[in-house]
C-alpha cells in the first residue's frame, strides 16, 4: 500500500512538506536535548501518570508503527501536572526504531541516539473528542520514553506485558512490514523523523 507519509525514501521526512505544509512550520518535532543548555524552572511539577491496561482495545500495524489504542470515553488512563494543565487521556501508543541498535529513537540527548522510543499520545479532556482536541495548540501531549536494549522499566512493562504477541524487544519490532499483503516486502525499519531546529524554543528542565 502506498502511503502519501512515511520512511521509506518515496514518502519519507524529505517529503512531508509537499502534501503537509504544516511540516514546514517552526515549531517542529523531534528535537536534540541538551541537558546543559536546559533553563531549569522550579515550578514544574512532576508528570502524574495513570495507566489502565484492561481498557486497551486493540493492536495494529497502522503502516508506519505498530500502535496500540485505548478506551479514551473515560479517565482510566490519564496524564496530569508537569508543564500541562488540565487532565488528558491517553488514546494510544506506538514506537519508532531503527535498523540497529544505534538509532530508532526520535529525540536524542546531547546528539546521542536510543535503539527505540515510545510514545503516549493524551488529548485534553476540556475539547469533547481526540479529534477536536487533535486541532488544537494546547489539545495533545505526548509523552517520550527512550528504550534500551535490555533495559526493563517496571511500569511501561506492566503496561506492554498484557499483549502476549508484542514484548518490548527492538529486534521483534524489526520484523514487521511497511508493505501490505502481496506486495514486495519492505521491513519496518527506521521509522524515525530527524531533529529539527528549535528555532529560538526553550527546553525547560525540573531539575538542575
């Protein structure tokens, strides 16, 4: 199946801005963290993290990810305080990865790449749906976790534990496919847009 996005070198990040101008804009994701370049700010909270995986629904292969979404018609699963206000729900999550185990992640950290990262996509509770809460500036947040190899946290394995068929192991996840059903395979692989510029953005830091 041809996408009109992806990461293969027809659809790839070069491409985005052509069919999505929005690319283009200067507030872009991901980005290079660098924590000596953070301004500390004090007031930031701790990220308050509510996770239920019974109210998962169901796993798939979206073309560009392997994703897994949730029941979002209530506050089982819910991100509240760090930099946001409000309550958001989580409506799903997804991983990039590379084809090696020195990249895949999106965001680095001091120019250093991670074999995977997963992402928590919430929308804010205030709009009535994911979909209006989508076209908003302040209506989603997504929460970034850098994966190592054999590194195990305990409350996103919980969470990954409960779909027998998925494990967070990166060499699995290299065995899916971009391509469809009779077409030529295409392995899912370095699924991860560049950094971008932070054109004059500050990274705000809970810690010095």
């Amino acid at each position: 199946m041809a996408y009109v996005w992806g990461y293969t070198a027809n659809n790839g990040p070069d491409t985005w801005a052509k069919h999505y101008p929005i690319a283009n804009g200067p507030r872009q994701s991901p980005i290079d963290i660098v924590p000596t370049e953070a301004s500390y700010d004090g007031g930031l909270k701790p990220l308050n993290l509510k996770y239920d995986p019974s109210t998962s629904l169901h796993i798939l292969n979206n073309g560009h990810s392997f994703q897994v979404t949730f029941n979002d018609d209530n506050d089982s699963s819910t991100l509240k305080d760090g930099p946001i206000s409000g309550v958001y729900r989580l409506k799903q999550f997804h991983f990039h990865w590379g084809a090696s185990d020195d990249k895949g992640s999106e965001h680095t950290v001091a120019g250093t790449k991670y074999p995977a990262e997963l992402h928590l996509v919430h929308w804010n509770t205030k709009y009535p749906s994911f979909k209006d809460a989508a076209n908003k500036p302040d209506g989603l947040a997504v929460v970034g976790v850098f994966l190592k190899i054999g590194a195990k946290n305990a409350n996103l394995q919980k969470l990954i534990d409960t779909f027998d068929a998925i494990k967070a192991k990166v060499a699995k996840f290299r065995l899916l496919l971009f391509s469809a059903e009779g077409e030529d395979e295409c392995f899912m692989v370095d699924n991860f847009r560049p950094t971008q510029p932070l054109n004059g953005r500050l990274v705000r830091a809970s810690f010095k």
